[in-house]
C-alpha cells in the first residue's frame, strides 16, 4: 500500500485494516482447518475440488 495513501487516512480507518489484514487469514485458516476435521471424520461430507 502506498504510504502516501495511508498516511492521509483517520486513525479509525488505519485500526480496521490492520485488524483485517490479521484476522482474515486467521479466519480462512480456521475454515480450513474445520473442514479438514469434518473432512476426517466423515469424508463423504465434504469434496475438496
């Protein structure tokens, strides 16, 4: 991201994308590894394509 950019942001805007850029891959990450687990214990429920 250019710096320019982020610096002419409020501080609330700066808090959410920083929050974002750390809670989204945690929450596709969870996703996964959920499906993963239900993936397991029963493999017909879930098609990985």
């Amino acid at each position: 991201m250019n710096s320019c950019f982020f610096i002419a942001l409020s501080s609330e805007i700066k808090l959410f994308i920083e929050l974002s850029a750390i809670i989204g891959p945690l929450a596709i990450l969870g996703v996964v590894l959920l499906l993963k687990r239900i993936e397991k214990d029963n493999p017909e429920k879930i098609r990985w394509r």
